[in-house]
C-alpha cells in the first residue's frame, strides 16, 4: 500500500512514502501551489481528512505531488482532489491529460477555481469534465446534503448527512452531469431554490460544494458517504473521451482569454492593428463553432496561440541568444550546412549565439593548443568555430564562447586529458573522481591547474573575433568534492586544520566551505582581470545555478560575489524548470542583482513539449529581466523545426544585445520611443504632450556616458510625469524610460566605485558554539538470549547518557545504552528511566506501524557514507517494530526485539542481523550509528540522541561512532 504519513522526527514535519508490491488505484493530488495558497497547517489538516477516509475503507493510494511528476500514472483509476483551489497550469495540464485518458477525479469546494496567484479563473478548469460552471461562493444556510435517488445509489444512503460550516460553492450543472445531493437548511427547506446542488456526478467523477475532507475525519457519516463515493468510482469503467469536445472547450477558452487581453491592450493599439485582430478573433470564433475535425482543431489553436504571442511586449535592445551545443554543431556535418544553421538561427530572431568552444577536455577547434580536438572534427576541412564567427558576423549576430572550466567528463568515463595529467584530478571525500552525476573535475586548489585553464581561455579571445566568453562548470559538483591529495595538504598548511575530521555545524565547517569558495571566486577574478586587459569590451559571463543558497553550499559557486566584485557582465542562472510557476520563484530570488548585472535567465527547452510554452517562459522572463534570455539549446529547438512561426512571431521585432555601444543604444531607443509614441500621433490633443517626451528625450541623446545617462533618463521621467496631461501617453513614455533605464544601469553601475564587499559564510549553513563532539564506543564481543537477563550485558560497554537531539543539553532523566556484537548480529540494550510509567505513549499494532508517535528508542546504522545510505530501526514501548532503508519502510530488516519494565525504568533489547545488511562485522572495525529515544509526556513529545544531531534524527553526518575491538 503506497501511503503518505504526517511524520514527526524531532519536530520536522516530513512526507513519507510507503511502498509495497500492491498497485494502489487511488492518487492524492497534492499540490505545492495550493499548500502555500492555504498555509502548510490548513492543507496538512485537508491531507489528513484524505488520509482518513481512505485508510477507513482500507483502500490502496498513493501521493501525486504534482512538482515532482510530468504525468499520473496508468494504474491510477482514480485521483481524489482534496480542494485544491489554486493550481498552475502545468497542474492542471497534470490532471486534464489524465482524464482525456478516461481517468476518474474525486474533487471539491474549489478545486482547480484559481490559477498560480490565486487569482479567479472565472470557472472550475476541471469544469468541462465534471459538469459544472461557477457561480458564486455562499454560507449560511448548507448544512445538509440530502441525496437524490441516484444519489442514493452511489452514497449507498438515503440519509441527509449534516456538515457543520454552512458553507459551498454555488454551481450550475451542465448537460454532461447529474446531481448526487441537494443542500437543504438546518430547518429543512431546499437552501437554494435556483442552484441547490450539493454533490454531481459526471462520466469523470464526482463534485462536492463543500470542502468534505476538511469535516470527514470526525463526521462518520460523511466519511462513509465520501467512502462509497470513491468505491462507486472504482468501480465505474474507463470513461469514454470524445477529444474533440474538451479540445473546442479548451479553444473556447483560449478565445475567451484573447478578448480580454485584446480589451486590456486596446489603447496601446493603432486602429487599424486593433481592427485586425479583432476580425482575426472573430473568424477564430466562428471557425471554432463549425469545426468537426481534431486536425484543423489543432490549427485553429495554433492560430490562437500565434495571435496571442502577437500581442507580447518585444524589445528592440535584448539578448535573445541560444547555446549552440557541440552535438548540435556535429550534426551539421558540413561547413556549409553548419553556416546554413547559423543563418536559419539569425532568421528566428537570435542575435547571440554560444557555440560550445571547450568541453569534456577537448574543443571544436583545431587552433587551440590547450585541449585535443574533438575527433567528431577532425576531418572538418575547415574550422567549425571560424565558420560560427564568420558567418554571424554576416547576419549581425554576436558570438560568446560557452567554455566549461573544471568539468573535464561526463558518462563516467575517463578522457584523454585525464590520463595525461592524473594528478590534476579532483577526487571527493571517499576517493572517487566521478561525482553521483559521473562527472569529473579537475583540481580548484592546484594552481597549475588555474594557470593552465585560464591561459586555454584566454587563447580563445587571441585567435577569434569573439564577442564574449561563456564560463560553464565553474563551480564544485557537490560538497562532498575538493579532498585531491593537494586541496588538503594545502588547506592543511593554511589553516592547521584536516578537512576530513571536520564535523557538521563545527565553526570548521564554515572555514572548509568559504576556503574551497575562495578557489572559484579567485578564478574568476583572474580570469576576468587578464581577459579585459586584453581585449576591453569582451563581454565575460557566467552560467550558474539559480538559487544563491543551492550555489554556495552544494557548488561553492558565490556568483553573488562575483557580482558584487564586478567579476562579471553578464550573469546566466540556468533557470530550467518546466513549470512558470517555478520560474516566478527562481525570478524573484535573482531580481535584485539585476542592476549591479545584466542577467539573462537561461531557460531550457529539454522538458518542454510545445512550442507555446517556451515562448511562456521567453515572455515571463521578459517581464523580469528585460536584459535578456538565453536558450538551451540548438540540439532541443530542433524538435519543434515544424513550428517555428511561434519563435519568428516571438522575436519579430529586431533587436541588438544590451552590450552593444551606449551611442547604438541610444539609436535603439531613439526608434523605440518614436515606434510606441506613434499610435498617439492620430490624436491632435495630445500633440503639445509629445512634444514634452521628445524635447525631454532630445536632452538624453546629447548624453556623453553611462552616468549622464541614467541620470538623463531619470530626470525624463520626472519631467514627463509632472508635464504631459495625458496619462495614457505619460504611462506609456514612463514605461519606456524604465526599461532604457533597466538597460544601461548595469553598465552605470560598473563605473561607480564599489563599495566593499566581503563574503560571509552562507545564511543557510548553521553553526553550533560549544558543539558537542561525534561520540565514539569501544564496542565488545559478546551476545545476548533476548531474554531480559541484564547480566548477559555486565560486560557490555555503555554509552553516555543520551542528550536533547537539538541543543545537547541534558534532560531530566536518564537513558543510555549497552551495545555487543558477535560474527553475525549488532545487539544494543536501551535503558531508559521513566519515572512515571503509567504516563507512556504506546502506538500498537503491526510491524511497521507508526511506532514512534509514542514512547519509543531508535537505531540508526550508517552502511554507505558515500551514497548516504541508512537502516532504520524502531522499537515501541510494547516491542512493536517499524525498520525501513532511509524513509522507505517498504524494506523490513531482520531485527528481534522484546522490552520490559521494572522499578522506573523501561528496557529495549535488540538483536539486528547485520548479514542481513550486507555489512560483516568481522570485516570492518569502524560503524557509524545513532541510538535515539521518544519520549512523550501527553501531546508534547522529547526527543534525546547519543550524538547530538542539532535537527531531525535522520542527520548520518552526525551519527556516532562504533568502534569494534577483537578477542
């Protein structure tokens, strides 16, 4: 049975998946988007009220957390909606390919009813599957929900089942649906005259007006209403699809969208533009009530989509560039068709191409000393990337040279540059060179290394007319890497400490994280230094990972820093997600560096499936940073070739980089300026307001630098602001001026001097003063019957007392453990003092039940430090037994426990099967271990460990140390 369980370790609440071999039929949609909507706490309580119902009817189900799945899986018969009222719409693309499959959905109260913001959609999206329409929300008087006849059929009563709020959403039932139960008030009377619809079914499923899972959990009659609603499902056959009846509903809705996008833009549109497309939605309507064929649906949404990316904002001053990756190059085959792909590039609107220069330890180019020749271009009789610089130059395409730095392998396998320089090799913590992505990495701590990459960079600038050097893998692949022989007699020197006895949350901890940054940071800023005395208006940027947080501490990338330093122009975040929603938050993080920068999200294109929805993510990126976007990459543009209009109407309009001379700058907003004020020329009022912007604008393009620059423009804005009578015309100028402002400010900004900036250890790293120290036991042979005999144990070795898992203060009573071990078996003897044994928790019931919700004592054993890989073990006050592999409790182990109590005090004896874990005990003289205890008083719940883990138990890097002595 595949279950979600509220989980406490520690105080964490954690989401539990557990797995047996049974296929589950039922999916809980759980949405991220709608748990921040609501609060955590509401939507766990919403959660449970699932969970109750199902675990009622003893039914199978499954988690469908919809930020961690592209599509629900076959065997789901069934997907229960626990009111999810706000969903994005990659959520609820989610569900509806799943209906279109002749899936079933339980849902309710507002279920699908806004959108990612919250905002109304105007209907339910699952609207045309389950039969209903919106019309109100209402309170007060629904307190009842009284079946119909066929409501009786499938609720299995006749019975009005109250519910306590009053309260539901008002629905009208289209021709596709049935009512299942009528509201009726608490005196008995219909509670709605018009629209008292309760409960509807459909051939999707079933609608309920309330919020039945936020009361089932303690309304019996609800619960087994609910029950025989979803048993009534399971039992209904696949539903029929007709695809080309939610298709034209979708279109309708498209339509419905582009009318009041048009309304919205109506006054930013000439006349003739604004008839245009009107005519165009008109014909769209029309076309959409006749058509009776799925292939010309599709072009009539197609059509939609194109009208609608016609009335995005475009820029004629933006980055639209695209990396241009070696196996994208390699499949051109030829020069010519490589200069055919350049030109093609050009004609969808990019005007910045990055052709993967240095990868993998090797290049395209045959000039370059530094790194072998990929062999794929070997017989090339010319130089591939001669042929990307010559021939972009030609379409007026800037080229930048996406370079990887220490990435030197990917697949696991070695190349010839590491064969031939071994001890340039980064290895991590256990010895290994290959990270977990079977990527390696040459040394950030040997500056031969530094010297050698930076010299192959710098190379590239000398023999090509490049524009810009593009810096990939510049950054650890995780923090379990920079342990090569150098990195640590060099960190040794430097600091007199040894990188690996370095415990987590220990002050040496964050000396180890900032020193292995400062090899990256030291990088980039000699690289930056010597490439611009080279060649000055080189433009250097960086690739990088999108959050702050996940760069610091897993990629010991500070790119703030690098930022703040004025160490680069132009700053990529790889921005790859699927969902816009998930860009918004990513976005948010990274706006305020977008004046110190230029920042460019990079979006990918690998997981995207259509056309449309890359252009989503170019529009929204647009709206953030108006700098610019790059693409990755050719090789995965290439599957939508049979679409492209959707990219030629995106980027339309012509446009240069942002890095381009300030003089062509201001050409660009010059034309801009004239092109967005010119729907106000037919406005003879309005002619004394224009005259205002242009005189203002005048003053900006006698401007001499960057400084007088921004100074000019913001002076505009004011003067326009306070000036021009038309606010329509002043909106529209002011606008415009922000975003020449959003241009050049980070250009204005390198000129400034910079204030100082010194990193500090990352605000997401915690460190504990007065840490207590990883315990270690001398662990001694022995065994034991299992049959509470506390003199087997005499000789045994004990533990210290155990301390409060998050601040290692001791607690008010005792615990500690004895712990043996023979050629087979680990046995650990919990003591735990109990002054008041009639006051303990006990969570009874079958292996793996949830034990430690109650009095309970916990065996941690570490088997694979590498790949964190942990056994579980749980034993309850009454000898009950949960044991999993991580947080997989699917796994059962071998493990025999009994417990006792006598003279205020519990015990738990234990014998584990360590053979049972592929672990000998006769081989290995070292084991890391935690031995923790739950200890509850009421609803308040203890928790004390041996090693202090300063959070949740399951923290291997804090686990104790078992030492295994010999006879």
């Amino acid at each position: 049975m595949r279950k979600i369980w509220s989980r406490v370790f520690c105080g964490f609440l954690i989401l539990i998946t557990t797995v047996v071999t049974a296929l589950p039929s039922i999916g809980i949609l759980y949405s991220p988007t709608t748990e921040g909507y609501y609060t955590k706490p509401t939507y766990d309580n919403i959660i449970r009220g699932v969970l109750a119902v199902l675990d009622y009817g003893k039914l199978e189900y499954e988690i469908i957390n919809t930020s961690e799945v592209t599509s629900i899986p076959e065997y789901i018969k069934l997907v229960v909606d626990p009111s999810n009222g706000a969903l994005s719409d990659n959520e609820v693309d989610l569900v509806e390919s799943y209906l279109m499959k002749g899936g079933k959905i339980l849902a309710c109260y507002e279920s699908s009813l806004k959108d990612a913001k919250a905002k109304n959609r105007g209907n339910f999206a699952y609207s045309k599957f389950l039969g209903i329409k919106f019309i109100s929300w209402d309170s007060g008087k629904y307190y009842n929900m009284k079946p119909t006849q066929l409501g009786e059929s499938v609720f299995q009563t006749n019975k009005s089942v109250p519910l306590s709020r009053g309260f539901t959403f008002v629905v009208e039932v289209t021709q596709n649906a049935t009512p299942l139960a009528i509201w009726y008030t608490k005196d008995g009377k219909v509670s709605n005259e018009k629209y008292p619809y309760a409960a509807v079914l459909s051939p999707f499923g079933i609608y309920f007006g309330e919020n039945v899972f936020l009361q089932a959990a303690t309304n019996e009659e609800l619960k087994s209403l609910v029950l025989n609603a979803i048993t009534y499902l399971l039992g209904e056959p696949v539903s029929t699809v007709n695809p080309l009846f939610y298709m034209k509903a979708s279109l309708d809705e498209k339509i419905y969208s582009l009318e009041q996008k048009l309304l919205e833009y109506r006054k930013k549109l000439s006349k003739s533009k604004l008839y245009e497309l009107q005519e165009i939605i008109w014909n769209l309507k029309d076309a959409a009530k006749k058509v009776s064929d799925v292939s010309e649906l599709k072009k009539l949404q197609k059509t939609a989509d194109l009208l609608e990316i016609q009335l995005l904002p475009q820029f004629n001053v933006q980055l639209r560039g695209i990396w241009f990756d070696s196996y994208a190059i390699r499949d051109c085959e030829t020069p010519e068709k490589l200069r055919e792909q350049i030109r093609e590039l050009s004609e969808l609107g990019f005007n910045a191409v990055f052709p993967e220069v240095i990868y993998k330890g090797m290049t395209i180019s045959p000039k370059l000393s530094k790194f072998p020749q990929d062999p794929a271009f070997r017989d090339w009789k010319e130089d591939p990337l001669e042929i990307i610089v010559d021939e972009a130059k030609k379409v007026g395409m800037e080229v930048h040279a996406w370079c990887w730095v220490y990435a030197v392998a990917t697949g696991g396998v070695k190349t010839p540059f590491m064969e031939a320089h071994p001890d340039w090799i980064e290895k991590d913590k256990f010895g290994g060179i290959f990270s977990k992505n079977n990527t390696a990495w040459l040394s950030h701590a040997n500056p031969e290394v530094k010297n050698y990459l930076i010299d192959a960079l710098l190379e590239v600038v000398q023999k090509y007319e490049i524009d810009g050097i593009n810096l990939d893998y510049i950054r650890y692949d995780g923090d379990e890497f920079g342990y090569e022989e150098f990195a640590v007699k060099r960190f040794k020197e430097e600091t007199g400490i040894d990188p690996f006895s370095i415990e987590k949350y220990s002050k040496e901890s964050v000396v180890w994280q900032m020193w292995r940054e400062e090899n990256v940071n030291t990088f980039v800023q000699e690289f930056y230094s010597k490439a611009k005395k080279m060649k000055n208006d080189l433009i250097i940027s960086a690739a990088v990972y999108p959050t702050l947080s996940g760069a610091r501490m897993e990629k010991k990338q500070n790119w703030e820093y690098w930022v703040k330093k004025g160490y680069l122009d132009l700053l990529i975040p790889m921005d790859y997600r699927t969902s816009v929603e998930d860009l918004k938050i990513l976005f948010d993080m990274q706006l305020e560096y977008k004046s110190d920068v230029y920042l460019c999200p990079g979006l990918q294109l690998i997981s995207l499936d259509e056309p449309k929805k890359v252009i989503d993510q170019i529009s929204l990126a647009s709206d953030y940073f108006k700098a610019g976007f790059v693409l990755f990459s050719v090789s995965h543009i290439k599957k939508f070739s049979k679409d492209y209009e959707y990219f030629k109407n995106a980027m339309s309009k012509k446009a240069i980089t942002p890095f381009r001379k300030m003089e062509e700058l201001v050409v660009a907003f010059d034309e801009a300026l004239k092109s967005e004020l010119q729907i106000f020329a037919e406005n003879d009022t309005v002619k004394n307001d224009i005259e205002v912007v242009f005189s203002e604008f005048e003053k900006i393009k006698k401007c001499k630098d960057y400084a007088e620059l921004t100074e000019s423009i913001s002076k505009a804005i004011f003067t326009i602001s306070d000036n021009v009578k038309n606010p329509e015309l002043a909106l529209a100028a002011v606008d415009l001026l922000h975003w020449m402002l959003e241009i050049v400010r980070p250009a204005a900004n390198r000129l400034k001097p910079r204030a100082d900036f010194f990193p500090q250890k990352p605000k997401e790293m915690v460190v504990v003063d007065n840490i207590v120290p990883i315990p270690k036991l001398a662990v001694r042979q022995g065994s034991s019957n299992l049959n509470r005999n506390l003199d087997e144990w005499k000789d045994a070795e004990a533990t210290g007392e155990f301390l409060y898992h998050d601040s290692g203060q001791k607690p008010d009573v005792k615990t500690f453990a004895k712990v043996m071990y023979d050629t087979e078996n680990l046995y650990v003897l919990f003591i735990c003092e109990e002054p008041d044994l009639s006051s303990v928790k006990i969570v009874s019931g079958p292996r793996d039940t949830r034990t430690y919700l109650g009095d309970s004592v916990e065996v941690f054993i570490l088997k694979d430090e590498k790949n964190n890989t942990y056994y579980h073990f749980v034993v309850g006050f009454d000898g009950t037994i949960y044991d999993e592999v991580g947080y997989d409790s699917k796994w059962n182990g071998d493990i025999v426990a009994t417990t006792w109590k006598e003279n205020n005090v519990w015990y738990a004896e234990i014998k584990i099967n360590m053979n049972y874990l592929g672990l000998s005990l006769d081989d290995i003289s070292e084991l890391r271990v935690n031995l923790c205890r739950n200890r509850w008083k009421g609803n308040d719940a203890f928790y004390y460990a041996w090693s202090v883990t300063y959070g949740t138990f399951h923290t291997p890097e804090r686990f104790g140390k078992f030492i295994f002595g010999r006879k």
